[in-house]
C-alpha cells in the first residue's frame, strides 16, 4: 500500500504543476480576448485566428485543469447523501464512482480522441474559415486532458483505499453554510 500511495502522491504532483501552469492559461485568454476586441472596435481589425485562439485557450484551460479540480475536489457533486456520511462512507462513494464512471469514461474519451488528433496531424488540418488555425493542436488536448484526468482518477481510487485500509486519513471538507 506504501508504494501505491507513493504513486498517488507523485500523480498529486504531476497534476498539481499541470494546473498551476493551466492557471496562467486564463490570464493569456483574457488578455487576447481584450486585444482582440480593441484591434476590432478600435482599429477596426480583426482575425478568425485572434477568435480561435480564444477556443483553444478556453479548451486547454477546462480540459487540462479537470484532473487539477478533481484532486482538489472542485467537481459538481449531486449526492443528498454524500456530505452526511463519514469519511469511510464518503470514500466508498468517491471509490465506486471512480472505478465504475471516472475511470471508464475518461480512459475511453482519450482512446477514441487520439485517431481524431492523429488524423488531423497526418492530413495537416486547418480551420476551414479564413485566416484560421491548424486544428491539431486543439485536438491533442483531448486525448491528453482525458488522460490528465484518468490519470488523477488512479490517484483518487488509491487514496480512497488507502482511507478503506487506514492508511491515510483525508482532509474533510469545510461543511457549507446554510442560507
């Protein structure tokens, strides 16, 4: 068990610089964003490039970063049950949810998004408007956000067994605030 969480430790970590680094993806998206509206409203120019920028950037930021939000459990949760079970009962949920949805949905996103890519690669795919982009940069962050996430997926089932097997105690999260 010691070797296994080492290896969620060390997905904790991968992902950790992954999102910190996808954080300064917003950062780029707005300060295109606002170039790209002053170059079209002041100097009355403008670019289909400037606009799918935008997309990309936007695709990097949520695919790349969902496998950050999970390990930092900023996922949207529907579960009347969840917050009212200790943290046993709560690792059981989080472990079924991942072994029986995450992981199977997430690994099959990133096996059927590589021939996507790879096709694009191979054919040297551009955007079909004018001045556009080659689409298979925007394409790779498919395969490799789905990836990203299952790989934190692992991370998470590990520590949920890790919590079963009383090898790890995880921080609870702070009780919401009733309105």
């Amino acid at each position: 068990m010691k070797a296994l969480l080492a290896l969620a430790r060390g997905i904790d970590a991968v992902t950790e610089r992954v999102g910190r680094a996808v954080i300064w993806l917003v950062l780029v998206a707005t300060l295109v964003s606002a170039g790209n509206a002053l170059a079209r409203y002041a100097l009355g120019e403008s670019s289909n490039a400037w606009l799918e920028i935008q997309w990309y950037l936007f695709g990097a930021i949520f695919l790349l970063a969902a496998g950050y939000t999970l390990k930092h459990n900023g996922h949207v949760r529907i579960d009347i049950f969840y917050n009212r079970l200790g943290p046993r009962g709560q690792a059981w949920i989080d472990l079924a949810g991942g072994l029986l949805f995450l992981l199977p949905m997430a690994g099959l996103l990133a096996w059927l998004a590589w021939p996507m890519f790879h096709e694009a690669w191979v054919t040297h795919e551009l955007s079909p408007d004018a001045g556009g982009l080659v689409r298979w940069p925007v394409k790779l962050l498919l395969p490799v956000g789905f990836a990203l996430l299952a790989l934190q997926g692992v991370a998470e089932v590990i520590k949920r067994v890790g919590v079963l097997r009383g090898h790890l105690v995880l921080p609870r999260e702070a009780p919401e605030e009733e309105v």
